[in-house]
DNA sequence: AACTAATATGGAATCGATTCCATAAAAATA
DNA sequence: TATTTTTATGGAATCGATTCCATATTAGTT
C-alpha cells in the first residue's frame, strides 16, 4: 500500500498539497490537480483511514450494541440501520452481548475506545448503572426498544398495542383471556405488554384468573410449556390467550396442536413481533408488526443527525405499528 | 480521553515506560509499574486503538462481507463468527452487499483501507473479477460457501446432500421429482445441488421430465409460483418435489395447501437450510442441517490461525450436513 | 578492582494522514 | 507604480500510541 509521502513525490509535489486534493480543500492549480489525480489512479492509492482517523477523530464507524444476532429482529434491525449508515459512507462494528448484562456496559467502553462516531443500542433492560455510563459516554447515542432519559430513543409502542391486541380478542366476544409474558426486568416487553394487557381487561371490567397468567423466555420451547401449565392448572381454562412474544405464541399454538385444541375456536391466540415464521403456522398468527427495519432506519438517521449538528440534539420517536389480524384469533 | 502522555507526566516517568507497562514487555522496576498503574486505574485511562493500529498495523477488527443480513442464515453465521472472534478480542466489522455482486469487490477494498486484520467473505457468485481482486488482497482471508481456488474456504458439501435428499425420495418409492432451483450463477446452491439431484436421478435410471424442473430465486413467493407452474405445465405432475431452499420449498407447500393436495401423500417435498420456520409449518418440512453457526465459527477459526501463523495457510474444510427427516416426505 | 551483563529509564523517530503557518507569485485594486 | 488580495505551495507540528537506540545504574563475574 502506498502513503501520501510516495503519492507526493512521484506527483512531485508536497503531502499537504496531495492531501488538498484528496479532501478537496485550499488552492490547487488545476495542473497540479491533474497531475496528482493521475498518480493516485495510477497506484489505486488509497488514503488510510487509520492515520486519518487519528488526526481528524472520525472514524466512520458506527458501534451497535445487540442482545443477539441470531434473531430475526436482530437482523431485520441491523438490516435497516445498514441502509441509512453505509449511504453516508458509515459502516457497523458490531458488539453482541449475548444477553449478558455487564456486556453492555464493557461494549460501551470498549467501542469509545475503538472511537466510533456514534453508538445505537438495541435494548433489553435498563439498570441504574448502564444508564450513568451512557450519560457519561458523550458521544452520539440512540437507545431502541426501551426509554431512557435524556438520550435519543426510538421507542415502540408496547403499552397501546397491547391493549389494542385485548381489545380485539374482546371484541371477538373472549372473556376470558390468557397472558404469557416474560421478566419485567425487560420494562418494554416484559412490564408495558403486560400493563396493557391488564388495563385493557380492567377497563372492561373482566377479571383475569391466577392461572391463566404465565412466564416464560425468548423461546419457542417456553411457550410451549407456559401453555401446558395454563390449560393443567385453571378451574376454567381461557378462550384465548395473548403471548408478548410471536415464538411464545408459536410455542403455545405447538402445544395446542398437539393437544387437539382447534385454532381459533377452542382457543384463540396472538403474538407481537410479525416474525416471517408467523404468516406461515397452522394457522397465521395475528401479531403486531413493529417494523423492525424501519426502526433501525430511524435509529440511524437520529445518530447521523447527532453526528452532524455535533451536539447532544435529544429526540423521542415513537413508531407506529401495524395489528395484522390472521387467523388465530 | 487520557492520553498516555498525560498518564507518564502524572506518574513522573516517560511515555515510553508507561508504554512497556501497558503492554508487558521491556524492563520496568516493581515500584515503577506499581506507580503507573495507580495512576491508570485512577484516571481510567484506556490507550486508544487508533495510534496504537496506526503504529502496529493491527486493528483486532475483522470484515464480514455477506449477501444480506435479514435472513435467518446470516444471523446464525455471524452469531458463530462473533462467538469466536469475540473471545480472541476481535469485533466485526459488517458488509453488507445486499446481493449486489460489484459491492463485494467495493468492500474488499474498503475493509482493505480500514486495515481490518482479515475478511471472511460469505460468498454467492464468484466470478473472475473478484477471484483476481481475492488474490491481491494479500490479507488473512476465508470464504464461506463456495470453493474459490488458492485461498481458504468453509464450505458444504451441497452435491452430496442433494444426492441425500434425492435418495430420501426414491427409496420411499417416488419416481417422478420434480425440482426448484435457482440460478447456476451461484455454484454452490444453484449449480452443485442441481447436478446432486440429476446425477443420482440418473444413477437410479430415472428420467425428469422438462415441466417439472424450474427456478425461482431466495423468497417464499418465488416458491409459491414455481411449484404453481410445474403443476400447470406437467403433462403428468410429479410425485415429490426437491426445492433447494427452505423458502422455496416453504412457497411450494403454500401452493400445495391451497390447491388441497395432501403432503406427502399427494406431493412429497423436501427443501435445504434448516430454517427455523421449517420445523413450525404444516407438515414440519424434511430438510438438510448445514448447521450455519458452526461454519461461522470454523471461518473465524481459520482466520484467527492465518492471523497467527502470519502467512497464507490454505485450509479447506468441508462441513457435514445432517439430514433432517420430518413429516413432509 | 576491573569488566561484562542485566536492569531501568528516557529521547526521538515512526506510523500516515491533516492542518496551521509562512512565503511567494499572480491578480486585483488604489 | 505601489499596495492589497487572492491563489498556490511547502515546511513542520500534530494526533497517540510503539519501538529503536542511547545511557545510566546496579548486579554479577573473573
């Protein structure tokens, strides 16, 4: 690889003029430009973007934290963040925590170190501690998925469309209404679908029954079980149940099959994510589409904008979300 | 942001012997190194990565070029890839072509230019151009998927899998097959597996009718239409069909379900990747395991050792496959 | 005691760019 | 014609580390 030192002296010129040229800056005589322009297509030059990055403190890289690559959403995130980013000439580093918690905050660290101009954290859950390091961080900073104070968030809206999920299985005469929920640790997927789930009900004046209220993780496996363990231990089992997540409702749907319960007429279910997986179960499954993609769009375009105005701009998007009514409820 | 600058005139030494102890190497008196690093745990200084590549030519950072980051396949791929690397204290940098073919050129040079350590390419059509740029490249480098000449290459062994499959079907004495391809400009999943699928048609003395071979290309829809034309076209419809994807065979099956055909009774279909969706359709789809995170993982093994070793060792690794019988077949 | 080897530390060059500052020539203005 | 202004270029400092080389002290060996 050649360096500007070599680019200069066979254009016979000095670095600093080779390096007006490159970044297109102060005077240049247009026969000096030329002659240079033919050297650098010459030898496929290059500049480094180390050295440049150590002088200018821009590094073009843009560090995103996730819980996982593995998923679907993870993808459909990163996917979208990609096609704003690498429009304006940025490029992703990627830090996968595999759901560890004190990974996020090493993440942090390390890609300060590793100077990106920017970091966008796809969110699971907030403790005292993440939130001061973020605070402390200052560098541009978006959070997706879970709300934290003074930074830049894109948010969903776990709270309505959860009651927008109750209110269509109430509307379809269900009474009696299950929940599979995870940790409330995870304040938007655990906490706020489940207060809406509950509000919703209590707004309407329907009680939910102990048992019909479960627990599970970010698989389909423990939907599965979270199923069994209603139908096993209800005095009246419900007519429909509403699972925060599209693998926990596969999961329960699984179970269901298995057990010879009709879709949606014994029971009715629904999910949240619109996981491509969702559309092609016996039966579709009704679910929320957060449009993930869209989310790693805006999440982008909220860094970028920060990088440009060169200051903490503090914005709070909340996007919209698509109720896909199939055939399971 | 510390410089070590600041850290050696705090710790009253110079830079240099703040350097040997941050990096372990040289002579440093006890009472010395203890004096520094008081200092460096007081202030939490981190040195930057910037000066220190600029200086050592190494950025612990490693480019992944993929087709497309949205599908399941990819995830997986980069979840192995990560588990490895991350362990070593690498980071990925990602590259994201979205399946057009000039990008993967445009990123070896940029992943070039920002000095990454090495490139692990997941490759879908290789063509001479790129080859030649691959061979330039002069960096620890490996490629996913297909087979590219003088350079290390993870790789599956899809001729034989298609052979596997194919002879799934004629043992549970089918006769007439039918088959969704794609285009042979990608050899691994276009061209090896079509030719699985005739040659052990051909050994067992079976004839294809010209109907019942047609293509499509990597989504679900595609699937739908192709499976939709070889019954329209076929003078005699096939018994089973061999999609070589998932979501091929995924579309196929659709069709099937619409049009009331009974799987496997009417049509027997089997498809390729292990897609999650697979186990989770109507009936559980007969697939083939290429077990992606394990060839991510063996990719980022292989360049880790090419990284080590400081020079081109050429390893070929062809994983297995299993071979998932399910319900479909 | 004299001399070699090991230990300990710092100065200065280096990596490859950008950028401030100085200077000189050409063009514009008084 | 004298004096600004604009245009054009290069020298040298800088970013923040690592590393080669020189030097000084201490320890070990004959």
């Amino acid at each position: 690889m050649a360096t500007i030192k070599e680019i200069a002296s066979m254009a016979n010129v000095s670095r600093t003029t080779v390096s007006r040229v490159l970044n297109n800056s102060g005077y240049v005589s247009e026969e000096v430009r030329k002659r240079i322009i033919k050297v650098i297509e010459e030898t496929g030059y290059v500049p480094s973007q180390q050295a440049k990055s150590l002088r200018t403190k821009k590094t073009k890289v843009i560090g995103v934290i996730l819980p996982t690559i593995k998923t679907e959403t993870s993808g459909r995130l990163v996917a979208g963040m990609d096609d704003e980013l690498s429009e304006a000439g940025y490029q992703i580093l990627l830090a996968n925590t595999n759901h560890e918690k004190q990974k996020e905050i090493e993440f942090l660290q390390l890609l300060k170190v590793r100077q990106v101009d920017g970091i966008i954290l796809a969110a699971t859950n907030v403790n005292d501690l993440l939130v001061e390091k973020i605070k402390q961080l200052d560098i541009p900073f978006v959070a997706i998925g879970q709300e934290i104070s003074d930074v830049s968030n894109i948010l969903y809206d776990d709270y309505q469309a959860a009651k927008d999920i109750t209110s269509l299985f109430i509307n379809k005469g269900h009474q009696q209404i299950g929940f599979i929920g995870v940790d409330e640790s995870d304040l938007a997927v655990g906490m706020w679908r489940k207060k809406g789930f509950f509000d919703q009900m209590e707004e309407k004046g329907l009680s939910v029954e102990e048992a019909w209220v479960e627990q599970g993780v970010f698989n389909i496996q423990s939907g599965y079980e979270a199923m069994s363990r209603i139908i096993q231990n209800s005095n009246q089992t419900p007519t429909a149940v509403f699972a925060v997540t599209d693998r926990l409702a596969i999961g329960a749907i699984r179970w269901l099959n298995e057990h010879s319960y009709a879709i949606p007429s014994d029971m009715a279910i629904a999910g949240v994510g619109a996981s491509e997986l969702s559309n092609y179960i016996t039966p579709p499954l009704t679910t929320v589409d957060y449009e993930n993609e869209k989310a790693g769009k805006e999440a982008a375009k909220l860094i970028l904008r920060q990088i440009e105005k060169n200051n903490k701009v503090i914005e709070k998007i909340t996007l919209n979300y698509r109720l896909l009514e199939r055939d399971s409820v």
